[in-house]
C-alpha cells in the first residue's frame, strides 16, 4: 500500500507540472536545419509554436504552448571574423561575473544566467571557414531550470554548421 501511496504522489507531481518541466523522454526529438546550415537536435514536442524570426540573425524562433519558455535558432554573420571571446566582449550586455556561467574556446562560446526570473543560455560555435556563427539562444523560468538541464544540454551540444545545407 505505501508503495501505491507513493507511487501515485509521485505521478501526481509529475503530471502537476507545466509540459515544458517534465523529463524529456517524450521531447519528440527530430534534427532542425536550416538554409543558412545550422543544425541541432530539436525538441518538437516541447517548442511546438513557431514564431518567425528571431530578434538578430537569420533563423526561426520557436516557444512553448504555455509561452513561458522560447527558443531562437539563428545564423550571423562574422564579417570581422571576431573570436568568441571578442565577440562577447564586444556584444555581451552584462559582465563575465553577473553570468552562472561561460565557457569561451578558440571556436565556441557558452553562457547563461539568470535575468527577471528567467535563465538563458546562448551559444554559438565559429566556422572560421565561411565566418559565421551558428547559434542557439533559449531562456525558460528560473524556477524550472532542473528540468530542462538534460533538454538544453542535448541541444547545446549537437549544435553544429552543416555547409552542405547552406544555401549561400
């Protein structure tokens, strides 16, 4: 009987949660591309409103049913050729030490923080070949940010330029 006690606690919990903080076995995960060669692994199930363009770049934007998380899945251009770390520097609107966290390479950057009670993570990965930036940028509830851990992980890493999907 406590097994059944507990056992129905625990749905009940899981099932009181909004869509987008359940685990992400059933995200629906599909590969997005688009014309401008950026790929990543996408959770259809999970972003299943689009909304046209992002605010920079070119690319899509996509949110949630409940719209309290979004996703922006973009291409800029580097005609400098900047660095990630000179890019951040030039671009970035808050300093290193007000973010949770950064991680900058030779090839890539990621960061995240906490802005009015929503985290974001941005990444964009360099290819120094065609100087552009593929690039991902998701924020979601602050309050929320362990359920979505293994979702933007998955996304973040599979990031990638496909060149041959480019259409320039």
């Amino acid at each position: 009987m406590y097994r059944r006690v507990c056992g129905l606690a625990a749905l009940a919990i899981i099932v009181s949660l909004p869509a987008a903080a359940q685990p992400t076995g059933g995200a629906g995960w599909t590969m997005y591309a688009d014309g401008y060669g950026t790929v990543l692994d996408f959770p259809a199930n999970v972003f299943t409103q689009a909304e046209g363009a992002p605010p920079v770049g070119s690319g899509r934007r996509f949110r949630t049913a409940d719209g309290r998380a979004a996703v922006s899945v973009y291409t800029l251009a580097n005609t400098e050729h900047l660095t990630p770390r000179q890019y951040l520097s030039r671009h970035l609107k808050s300093e290193f030490s007000h973010l949770e966290y950064d991680r900058v390479s030779g090839r890539f950057f990621a960061v995240s923080g906490i802005v009015r009670g929503k985290t974001f993570y941005s990444r964009c990965n360099f290819d120094g070949a065609r100087g552009t930036m593929h690039c991902l940028y998701i924020d979601y509830p602050a309050a929320q940010t362990h359920a979505w851990d293994a979702l933007v992980t998955r996304m973040s890493l599979s990031l990638r330029a496909d060149n041959n999907r480019a259409s320039r």
